[in-house]
C-alpha cells in the first residue's frame, strides 16, 4: 500500500466513540427548533396539521418514496424522501449520477464507525443535490435469521456493533442537512409473511438485542427519523404498538424526532395508531377513503374525523407536528431547502464506493498465500462464472440498487438480463425477481490491472470446459453468487442454483466449484452475496474471499485487493454456519404467524457459543495478508463501572495492514448470559513490523443486563472477563478481569 494512502487512512481509523463530522448544515439548538414548531403549530389550521403527518401516496410526484407538501404562508417548506440504503435510489429518481455503494453489510464488514459517518455524509450530500431533505437508508435489524433476504441492507447480528455504525452514518447523514432513518423498529428480522408476521420476544431479549442498535441510535446518534416495521411484536403492530413508540422510544430514551411508518401496510387502524405514538403515515393518501395498492391510508380525512370527534387527542395531533417541525427545523430543512439540480461530485462518490468496497472485503481462506496474485509468478488465469465478464452483483427491493425500477425487469443500465423477466417476490407483486447488476466487470479490472498477464472466461454453463480451463491456467478464480432481496427469504445458505433461483441462475454453482477444485492447481472462491453461505467445497479450494455486494465499484476493488494493491481488513459482521440445520430457526414457517425467538439471548454466535456448536467461520473473522500479534494487555476498572484496556498490537508481516482488536466480555454467571458479547472494539492500521500500544475503553452501558423487575438497565456484580482477540472465537486472545459492584444505570 503507497504511504501516502497509509497516512490517510491511519489517520481515518480513530477510536470508537470518538467521532465528530465537519458539519456543512448550521448547527440548531433543540431549544430553538422546539420553540421554532411550537410557534408554528398554534397558528396552523386543522387542515394544515393533518398535511404536515401524511404524504400525498405513490408514486411520488418528485419522484423518491415521498412528499410532504408545504405550507408556504408560514415560511414551511416541503419535504420530499427517497431510499438510501447504500446510495440514492427509488422510482422516477435522476440517478445519472448518484452514487451506488456496496451494501450495508458490506459496511459493516468494515468495522469502521469513520468510513461509516463518510458513507452517510456522501449520501446525504447525493439526496440533497437531487432534491430529497430525508434518507430511508439505515436498517439495523439484526440478523437473528440469516436467510432473510434484507440481511445486506442490515448491519450484521451484533447490537452494539450495529449501533455504533449506524450513530456514525447517521451523525454523518445529519451533518450534511438531511434526516436520518433507522429502521425497521422492531424484531423485524425476516420477510415470510412479513405484513402479518408476530415477533414473540420476552422483554429482556427485545432491550439486549432487538431495541439495542436503536437505542445507540437515538442516544449516540440523535436520529431525526424512526421508521416502525411491518410485522407485529408481542401481537401488537409495530406502527401501533404504544410500548414500543411511546414507552420506549419516546419516554425510556428521550426520542424527540418523528415516528414515520413504513409503506403502505404498516398502519390498519387510525386511532389505535395515532394514539400509541405514531407521529407520520406514509407513502399516505390524498383521499383516506379510496384504495390504492389494495389499501387505505388512515392519517389524512380519517385522522381529521378522529380529531373532530375527540378520538384522537387534539394535543396528541399537534405533538405529531411539532416533532415533524422540530426534526425539519433540527436538521436544516428549513434554513436550507433541498432544491433539485444541485452539483454531486461524481469523482468523489465513486472514489468513496471504491474505497468502501475495498475496506469490506474479508479474507475467508488463503491456503499456501494464493492471494494476493503475483504476476511475477502466475502467468494465465481462468475466470470462471458470476457474470465476471459482465459486472457485480447487487441486492434487491427498496433497499437495493438506485438502477432497478419497482415492478418491471432491471433497466436497460442491468449489466445482465434476467431469466424470467416478469417473476414477482412472494406477496409483493410490484417488486421484480430480478437482480440487478452494476457495469462493473471484475474480469476487465483483473486485466486492466495485469495487462501482462493471460485471463481466459468461461461463464460456468459448461462445467467440463471450465474445469479444462482450469487445468491449464497457473491460478482459477470462480465467482459465486447469491442474490437476495426485500419481499423474500432464501430457502438456504447454500450457492443458489437453477431451481432456487430460477430467474437470476442457471448452473449449479456449487458442482462448478468442485468440478474445478478438482482440475485447478490453486482455485480462488470470490463470493458476491448479501448474507452467509454455507461452503460444503471449503476443503477443496486454496482461498475465498468474500466481497459482498460490492457496489458499482466493485470490480476495480476486486481487482485491488486480489493482486494486493489493497490488504483486506474487513471482519464477519455476522456468523457464517457450516450447515442450515446450526442456526436455531430450522425453517422460516410460510404458515404460522407467530416468530417464536425461542433461543432468547442466544441470538447469532452468542447461539453458537452457548450450544458449543462450531461455525464454519465465526463472528468477527478475517484474515490479512499481513500477521498481526497482541501482547501486554492490561485492564482498569473506572468509578463508573467503565473499563479502560491497553493493549500491544504489532504487525508482524512485511505489508501495511489493519487489523481490529475486539473486547469480548464474559458477565457473571449469575446474570443470566451468553458466553460473551462484543462490548468493544478499535481498528487499526500499522506499517510492516510497526507495534502500537492501544487503548479501548469500555462503557459501563455495554456491561449491563437489562432487569425486568425494574424495567431498565443494571450493572451485574461481580467478577467480568474480558477477552481481546481478532474474532469472537480467537483462541490466542488475551485475557482480563475485572470485579463490578453492580447497580442501576
């Protein structure tokens, strides 16, 4: 890696906790903008109020996923939304020029809260340009089912690691004059039935997990935005239950902003949702009464009708706007407009996409150093299927790439056609079957980067040829893929083939790389895919990198980080099981509504540790193509329950490198624990043979149980031990431990 770019990025890899954007938006008191929607709300009429908690439905008529209209005569301006989990995208959005990033878990792989808060600025400087004020991006959902198939627009199965990511992308969202979302509050962990679907989830699990991200989010974060989810918890809809919204989210954590509804079946009824903490219906309606996509919408005539009756409160309907002004006033809506037909700078975004793809990609496997490829060595390379000649692959729905429209095939900007071009997901008949893929072919970056260098393709139909390809190539690289989307789970973590997935696959992915291993003198896997994969072929092949949904800089990454210009450094940010049969939901029902969360604090590889079950490849697990060792670790316990560590990490190898020194924390047994949780952690770049002494420090909040006799969170006392290693499972981690004297937070 150049020393310049070293430079750069030892100084992006700052402590957790301690970053801070450049804000380009005014920076606003909570007191003004209280004052500011107060003063707005006693002069607005009944029909004003009811304007400002609705969109106008779909489509948009900006385009996006909604629009508030404006109240010009006191100096409100409209209000316009679009999806943004991994770049500006919705129907009818000018996306000429947006940028499209790898996906949230791609992110999350990064481990890095600072390329976080750069991820959400960037978008939020796109949103802007084209005219949106508020981004839906920022699920973090945790992946307590790894086979649903918005696990890539999520953050992994960790609630702290989550948290931390989406605080930072949302300071870094926020910074740039645009309303930051979280969603899908709550338990919203798989698609199968996920309009009626019920989470049954005991108290203590909902606030240790499930709310936990949320919670970091509102309080760490200050999110403008909350987006209540589908599916029911505790048979309750999420959009009306008042334990969540207003018990929680409002009263435990303080929420000031607005409470907004997911689209078009999160609400069933006007008042019950009103009255429990919603605060804004969208995508809305002109006319509650008419039916549109097979629903009504309730917060436009209905609300009005349940205000001019005493139903709904008439201090209930302005608390609804004020948080609505407040949120808009906060974050610069007001002072500055978004307008349509503002400059993105192209060059930075894709730099920006590049560099988080690189920075994500994790090293699974690298038998006898296959990777990085070394031109001084290898001659010819067969590339073998995933549409490398083509492009990279991306996820599907709302949360999926900016250049596929609801409801028809990909654009024609797809880099590869579809099979079966009008296959619908599931219940959601106006979202296509149909993956999107980004032009970016990794197979021309590979011979862009290596123009010396010979690289035959084969696009894997012919499982004979490929493996006749491999044999005479000194290196095989076989790109597998695995598409995923809102609206649908997969049937399994293994390669999806013909029959899984008929309209994007048409071979059996996993015979391919067999038929390959078996021929190859050094096979390399390169996975593009939106949650874990089981790998029955793992023994057969010399190395595997995962990449993720790369983004559409994905293949000039790929090419980076293959003939190491880029050392990896990216981290599992969810466990990948050896077999479907490990995780503890052996199937997703299609016909009983109620999601038992049966394992409790079990979730992810708190699961695998407390059922001493061995992952394929554990939570927080990633090779380098440097080495790294941890020494002289020590420990010190604060007054307020906190604890400091200090610890020696040096890179042993001869490339620059980053590595991520994880704190695991083993509570006293009679809390009631898992094994260990994630409680910190910090990333790290050092030069070859550098040693640099770390400190991490640990919130006390991140050793807590929460109680649920007293309804909030407690310090266990007793003797904690913390463990510092490279992954959830590193069995040369150093240990610690400290003694708690408990106590309420």
């Amino acid at each position: 890696m150049p020393s310049r770019r070293l430079t750069r990025v030892c100084c992006a890899l700052l402590a957790v906790g301690m970053l801070h954007a450049a804000s380009a938006a005014p920076a606003i008191s909570d007191a003004r903008a209280d004052a500011q929607a107060a003063a707005w709300v006693k002069r607005m009429t009944l029909d004003e109020k009811i304007q400002m908690v609705h969109g106008v439905g779909m489509p948009s008529p900006v385009g996006g996923a909604s629009y508030i209209p404006g109240i010009p005569r006191l100096g409100i301006p409209a209000l316009a939304s679009a999806d943004s989990a991994g770049g500006v995208g919705g129907l009818n959005v000018p996306k000429s020029q947006a940028t499209q990033f790898p996906a949230p878990l791609a992110l999350a792989a990064s481990w890095d809260p600072y390329l976080a808060q750069r991820y959400g600025a960037q978008i939020a400087k796109e949103l802007r340009a084209l005219g949106f004020g508020e981004g839906l991006g920022g699920g973090i959902d945790l992946a307590r089912e790894p086979r649903n198939g918005r696990t890539f627009e999520y953050l992994g199965e960790d609630p702290v690691l989550a948290g931390v990511l989406s605080a930072a992308r949302t300071r870094g969202t926020q910074s740039q004059g645009v309303i930051a979302t979280v969603k899908h509050f709550a338990a919203n962990d798989q698609e199968t039935q996920r309009f009626t679907s019920n989470s049954v989830v005991d108290e203590r699990t909902l606030h240790e997990l499930s709310l936990l991200p949320f919670e970091i989010a509102v309080k760490e974060g200050g999110v403008g935005n909350v987006m209540c989810a589908y599916n029911l918890v505790n048979g309750s809809k999420s959009c009306q239950n008042k334990v969540l919204l207003t018990d929680v989210l409002k009263g435990q954590w303080g929420f000031k902003g607005t409470v907004q509804s997911d689209w078009l079946m999160a609400v069933t009824d006007t008042v019950p949702a009103a009255l429990a903490g919603l605060d804004e219906e969208e995508p809305g309606s002109q006319d509650d009464n008419a039916v549109n996509f097979g629903v009504h919408s309730h917060f436009n005539q209905w609300l009005k009708a349940a205000v001019l009756d005493g139903r709904v409160p008439v201090s209930r309907l302005d608390d609804m706007v004020r948080r609505k002004l407040r949120t808009m006033v906060k974050f610069g809506i007001v002072a500055n407009p978004p307008a349509r037909g503002g400059v993105i700078d192209v060059a930075a975004g894709h730099a920006l996409a590049r560099e988080v793809a690189e920075q994500s990609m994790v090293l699974l496997k690298n038998d006898g150093a296959t990777l990085p490829l070394d031109p001084a060595r290898i001659r010819s390379v067969a590339v073998i299927g995933g549409h490398a000649d083509a492009g990279v692959l991306a996820g599907g729905g709302s949360g999926g790439s900016g250049v596929q429209s609801s409801g028809a095939a990909p654009s024609p900007d797809n880099a590869v056609a579809c099979l079966q071009p009008q296959a619908a997901i599931g219940s959601d008949h106006f979202m296509t079957g149909c993956a999107t893929w980004f032009k970016s072919s990794p197979l021309a970056a590979l011979r862009a980067r290596a123009p010396g260098m010979s690289f035959s393709y084969l696009d894997g139909h012919d499982v004979a040829a490929a493996a006749d390809a491999a044999a005479q190539a000194d290196v095989a690289i076989v790109f597998a893929t695995q598409w995923s989307s809102e609206g649908m789970d997969l049937p399994s973590l293994t390669l999806p083939n013909a029959e899984t997935d008929a309209a994007n696959q048409s071979y059996d992915q996993e015979a391919l790389i067999r038929a390959v291993a078996a021929r190859a003198k050094r096979t390399v896997v390169v996975l593009e895919n939106g949650t874990a994969v089981t790998m029955p072929w793992i023994g057969q092949v010399s190395a595997v990198l995962d990449a993720w949904y790369p983004g559409m800089e994905g293949g000039p990454a790929l090419a980076r980080v293959l003939f190491g210009d880029v050392n990896p450094s990216g981290k599992l940010p969810l466990t990948f099981p050896q077999r479907d049969a490990d995780l503890p939901q052996k199937l997703i029902s299609a016909s009983t509504a109620d999601v038992v969360y049966g394992e409790g604090l079990r979730m992810g590889y708190r699961w695998f540790d407390a059922q001493d079950i061995a992952p394929l490849f554990p939570f927080g697990y990633g090779l380098s193509y440097t080495h790294f060792g941890l020494s002289g670790l020590q420990s010190r316990r604060g007054a307020d329950g906190g604890v400091t560590l200090r610890v020696t990490l040096r890179n042993t190898g001869n490339r620059a490198g980053a590595e991520v020194a994880q704190v695991y924390a083993n509570l006293p047994a009679l809390s009631g624990e898992p094994p260990k949780r994630l409680v910190a952690w910090q990333k790290v770049m050092l030069a070859p043979g550098e040693t640099r002494r770390v400190t991490i420090e640990v919130a006390p909040q991140r050793l807590a149980i929460w109680d649920v006799s007293a309804h909030r969170w407690r310090m266990p006392a007793g003797p904690v031990g913390l463990a510092v290693g490279t992954s959830s499972r590193d069995a040369a981690a150093l240990g610690a431990t400290v003694r708690e004297d408990g106590g309420y937070l």
